[in-house]
C-alpha cells in the first residue's frame, strides 16, 4: 500500500476539459490563448534579451 501511495503521490492533475456552447464560443477561447501564449513568448524573449545585453 506504502508503494501505490508513493505512486499516487506524483500523479498530476488531468487538465480541465472545456464545454462549449458554439463552435464562435470555442474560436474565441481558442484565440485568446493563441494570443495570451504568443505575449508570453514575446516576454520571455525580451528577459533574454535584456539578460544577454542585445535589446531590440
């Protein structure tokens, strides 16, 4: 029991499965992360870049 404990320790969380009303409902959704992700891209970037000394 000791053992299946320890596996369950590191199970990790399913991710939430999402509903949607419309096919609209969804594309939104959808474009929102697509931009949410792309600025986090771009600010991860701009931290190497500043890190690194070669600001654009």
């Amino acid at each position: 029991m000791d053992k299946i404990r320890r596996e369950e320790s590191r199970y990790v969380d399913l991710p939430k499965i999402y509903a949607f009303k419309s096919q609209r409902d969804k594309e939104i959704m959808l474009n929102r992360n697509f931009t949410r992700i792309n600025n986090e891209i771009d600010s991860m970037i701009q931290m190497l870049l500043v890190g690194s000394g070669k600001q654009q």
